[in-house]
C-alpha cells in the first residue's frame, strides 16, 4: 500500500531537509512531494540541489503563496497512493512512525485518518495531539482553565485531553494534530479534500469534523511519534498567523455549529474569539 507524504514549505530554513531527510530514512517507503509556497529563504531550492532528480521525491514552486490547503488538495487529487502523508515542514517523525499509523488503519475500513503523539523539542506533549471538537462550552471551559475540573466534573471537559491517561493503545479520538496525519485516499475523496476557504488553521479540524460527519474514524496512536518545532514558518509573520487562526476558528464555528446556537450565545461566542485574539497578540509579538 503507497504513501505519498505531502510537505507545504513557508520559510522552513534547515528544518525542511531534516524533515524529508526523517521521511527518507524511516521503515516505510513513501514518495515525497514537497511544496513551495513561494519562501524566501531559498530552503526548498538548497534541498532540490541536494538531492536534486533522485527518484521518491519531487520538488513543486509556486509562484505565489496559495496556502496551505489549495497547496496540499493539488497533489492529493491528482495522487493515486492509497495514502496521504500530511506533514508540517518543522515536524520529525520517528523512524517508524509511518509504519505504525498504517498499522492502526489498516484493520478497519472505516478508520479514514491517524496522528501520533506530537512532542515539543524538549519532548513535552504538544496540545493538540489528541483533542475534542471544539464547542462553545468546551472553548469557554479551556479558556477560563476550568477545563482542570473535568476529570472530577465531566461536563466541565474541555477540548483538550489527558494524555497520560490514555496508555499505548490507538484509540479512537475526536482529532488528532494537524502537523502530521496519515490520511485514507478513499476517505479524503469521499469529503471533498480539505476546505480550500481557510487561509490558515483550522482546516485539519474541518477535515476531521467532517469525517466523523460522514461516519469515518480517527485515530490516535501514541507508539507513533514525531517532534514538532513549532512555529518556524510563521516568525516573520507572527499578527498574520495570530489573525488568521482566529479567522479560521470563526469559519469553522460558522459552518458547523452557529446555526444551532441561540442567537445571543452566538454573538458572544464571535466577540469571545475576537477577544481571545487581543488578549493573546502582545504574547505573540514577544514570543517572535
């Protein structure tokens, strides 16, 4: 069963040949496409004279930035492995971890998309490696931190989970990260790919939404495992990413939840978002 392992560059520097380099060496073969969204750091083109026409791996330029998901859905249409790779340019797999997603797959028909667990470079579990749908009241239980109280009051979960308490099985989840899922062609085509009308953000958390809408699977597989240094390609861009994250979370509240919620909430669910972005932006631009 083929895999092709889809790389969206933006300014990933010297990650970006780590990354394909993690890929090439792992268990499981998989041809590599990278994609360049018009960087201007020349880390794409030091990676083609690299490794220049070596057969597994193929080298796309655009002339513009088209974003991430109108970048990733040209390649996916046209492939014709029975597996999609989506792998953020700062992510490291782990030698097997390709092989380990397959494996939870294949067993079950139905199960359209796997993630591993997903550390920090200091190994720290990242946030969203595992993680519920976001709802108004579980958004509002993270937010506030209140979410801490949900191991004693369930209602009080938010759209984070515990890890540690999850073992080493794959479980079916909600969603998994964005930074590296291993997609099922067949499920990818049956939702219509990724949606195109996010710039950035949130369009894996559609993709996984719509999914289970359509009554596939997710998995996460924490034998599975990759590093994640996050943020690489948004460092000299930082307002726009923090803007456009929020744009993305209002889309995504838009499309699947605002129409049945009550009119009031709804509002105030638009102003919570907007103020969650101005309350974050100073930390953004201190953290560049």
């Amino acid at each position: 069963m083929s895999i092709d392992t889809i790389i969206v560059n933006y300014n990933a520097g010297e990650a970006l040949q780590r990354c394909v380099n993690a890929v090439r060496t792992g268990t499981r073969h998989s041809r590599i496409i990278v994609i360049d969204n018009a960087s201007d750091d020349g880390s794409a083109e030091r990676l083609r004279n690299l490794y220049g026409d070596r057969s597994g791996i193929e080298f796309l330029f655009n002339q513009a930035n088209l974003g991430f998901a109108p970048a990733i859905n040209a390649v996916a249409r046209r492939s014709t492995a029975d597996w999609i790779l989506v792998l953020n340019p700062d992510c490291i797999v782990e030698a097997d971890t390709l092989e380990r997603l397959q494996s939870a797959l294949i067993p079950d028909p139905r199960s359209a998309l796997a993630g591993p667990a997903v550390r920090d470079k200091n190994g720290r579990m990242q946030r969203a490696t595992v993680r519920r749908f976001p709802t108004p009241w579980k958004s509002l239980m993270t937010a506030s931190g209140l979410w801490r109280l949900g191991r004693w009051f369930p209602f009080m979960a938010g759209v984070e989970v515990d890890t540690s308490k999850l073992g080493q099985e794959a479980i079916s989840c909600d969603a998994v990260s964005g930074a590296c899922m291993l997609v099922r062609r067949e499920a990818l085509e049956d939702v219509g790919f990724l949606d195109e009308n996010y710039t950035l953000h949130c369009e894996d958390l559609d993709l996984m939404y719509r999914l289970k809408l359509e009554g596939w699977q997710c998995l996460y597989v924490p034998g599975a495992g990759c590093i994640h240094y996050q943020g690489l390609s948004s460092r000299k861009r930082p307002s726009w990413v923090h803007f456009h994250k929020h744009l993305g979370m209002v889309r995504f509240f838009r499309k699947f939840q605002a129409s049945s919620t009550f009119l009031p909430f709804r509002w105030l669910v638009y102003v919570g978002i907007w103020l969650r972005f101005l309350v974050l932006w100073p930390l953004v631009l201190i953290r560049r």
